[in-house]
C-alpha cells in the first residue's frame, strides 16, 4: 500500500489540525461581514444627511 504525504492527514494526539482553519475562515469572513454593514450603515447616515441639506437649499426663500 503506497502512502503519500499528500494523502497523509497532519494529527497530532488523534485530532486534525485542519479542524481550526474552517473556524478561523468563519471568522474572518464573518469580520468582513459585519465590516461592510457598518461602513454601508454609516454611508446610508451620510447620505441622508446630505439629501436633507438638499432639500433645505431648494425649499429656501433666499433669492
């Protein structure tokens, strides 16, 4: 039976050490996820602010 390296899985005591890479791929990913709500949260604020100083300037009685 001819066994390869990269057949052979990396253990160390019986447990996979390839167990904690999916976890640390979720938290990243997750990271990232939460990262572009919050930037996306604060450019919906902004730009609602700014269409709220558009309205103010054309509903403006100044000539």
């Amino acid at each position: 039976m001819l066994v390869t390296i990269a057949n052979m899985e990396k253990t160390y005591k019986g447990l996979s050490l390839q167990r904690g890479q999916v976890m640390i791929e979720y938290l990243v990913i997750a990271g990232m996820l939460l990262a572009t709500v919050a930037i996306l949260a604060v450019l919906l604020y902004v730009f609602k602010e700014q269409s709220g100083r558009v309205l103010d300037l054309a509903a403006s009685e100044y000539p």
